[in-house]
C-alpha cells in the first residue's frame, strides 16, 4: 500500500512538475514576444522621431513590410485593419502619385487604430504602443500641414508672377507653373479642381504654339479665373484667401489681353 501510495505521490509530483514547466515556458515565450515587439517599437518610433525627409524610401517600405508581416497574420480584426492600412501606404508610396494628403490621412488613420488598440494590448507594451499611435497621428499632421504651406507659396509666387509686366515674362517659367499646377490638380477627384486641370492643361497647349495670339490666351484666362474664385470660396482657412486673389487676378489679365 505504502508503495503504491508512493508511486502516485511521484506521478502527482512529476505532472505539477511538467506543468510548471510548460507555464514557464509559456510566461518566458509571451515575455520574449513582447520585448520583441518593444524592440520593434522603439525602433519604428526612433525613425518617427528622425528627420523623415532623410528617409530613403527603401528604408520607408522596410519598415513597412516589416510591420506589415508581424500585424497581417493575427486574428483580430483591429490589427488585420492596420495592417491593410499599411498595405495602402506602402502602395501610395511607390506609386509617386500620391499626394501629401493623402499619405498623411492614412498615417493618421493608422495613428488613431493603434492608439485605440492600446487599451487591448499586453500591459508591457500598452504604453508603447499607445505613444507609438499618437506619434504617427502627429507626423501624419505635420506632413498634411507642411504640404498645405507649400501649396500656399505656391499660389503666392503665381499672385507675384501675374503682377508683373507679363509682356516680359519668360515663356518657360510660364510653363513651369503651369506645370506645377496641373499636377497638384489633376489626381484630384473634385470635378471642380479638374475642370480647373483642364483649363491649365489647354492654356499650356496654347502657350507653346509659335502663333499663339493673346486673344487665344484671354478666354482661357477668364475662365480659368472665374473657377478659381468659385473655387476659393468654398477653401478651408488659408486657402480661401490666397484662391480668391488668385482668381482675381487670373481674370483681370485675361480681359486686359483681351483689350
């Protein structure tokens, strides 16, 4: 008796043995996983810190691929959404297209499913993970803001350009902005910025022809200043403004070439 009652006191031993031995596995597996996922975070926010302009796009892609393996797999239907959100940045990325809106409204989207699944996550990692979101929340504003203020220089240097002597005015620089223009506009999915494109897209046609007359450029010009103005009037802050002198002026020069 004394001997059975010593092979199962072992048996029991032996399981609560094993089983410990799993449930330290298991807490070392879950502890390596998520300094794993500490390691990648401080990384990706190191980068965020940085000066993104300097980031290669290589680099960039990197980055995402690597984010977009670990996120893609998992089970959850928050974090399999940003990772298709990754997916659709990396594709804005490589297109060249896309504009700085639009990559910024992704970040931020990204920024704001990531904070948002903080709450849910390891509490190791929660506190990472949710600075990591209000940090790609933030670049994403910054670059919408920074291409705004580019885009407001921009109509600034044509305001200066059309009040000056345009009889002097050099035809390629004329181009050139026409050029910038047109491309800032025509991905533009508002009927109203590309009927504004098209406006550009003839003007130019119309300058680079050796018999173009000013009465070939006057209409163009009017035109192009009466949707311009439309176009102001229903800008956001800082826009408005600047548009509305635009157009403006884009009509005055065109009726006084029309004279």
């Amino acid at each position: 008796m004394a001997t059975r009652a010593e092979d199962q006191s072992k048996r029991s031993a032996g399981n609560q043995e094993k089983t410990s031995t799993k449930a330290s596995q298991k807490n070392g597996a879950d502890a390596k996983g998520n300094d794993d996922w500490s390691q990648k975070l401080e990384t990706l926010q190191s980068a965020l810190n940085g000066d993104l302009s300097t980031l290669s796009s290589e680099d960039a892609n990197g980055l995402i691929d690597e984010w977009y393996n670990l996120l893609h797999k998992a089970k959850e239907p928050e974090i399999k959404e940003i990772a298709n959100q990754l997916k659709q940045l990396k594709q804005h990325l490589k297109s060249n297209k896309a504009t700085g809106h639009e990559i910024s409204e992704v970040l931020i989207e990204i920024g704001e499913q990531t904070a948002n699944f903080a709450s849910d996550a390891e509490k190791d990692i929660r506190t990472p993970v949710r600075k990591l979101g209000k940090q790609l929340t933030k670049v994403g504003n910054s670059l919408g803001k920074a291409e705004e203020h580019q885009e407001i220089e921009e109509i600034d240097a044509v305001i200066e350009t059309l009040e000056e002597d345009l009889e002097q005015l050099d035809t390629g620089v004329a181009v050139g902005s026409i050029d910038k223009w047109y491309k800032l506009l025509h991905n533009s999915d508002a009927e109203n910025l590309q009927e504004i494109a098209n406006g550009l897209k003839e003007l130019k046609q119309v300058l680079n022809r050796k018999t173009a007359k000013a009465s070939d450029i006057s209409h163009i010009l009017e035109k192009l200043g009466e949707q311009t103005t439309a176009v102001g009037q229903e800008a956001k802050r800082g826009f408005k403004g600047p548009l509305q002198r635009l157009g403006k002026l884009l009509s005055k020069t065109g009726k006084s070439l029309a004279e």
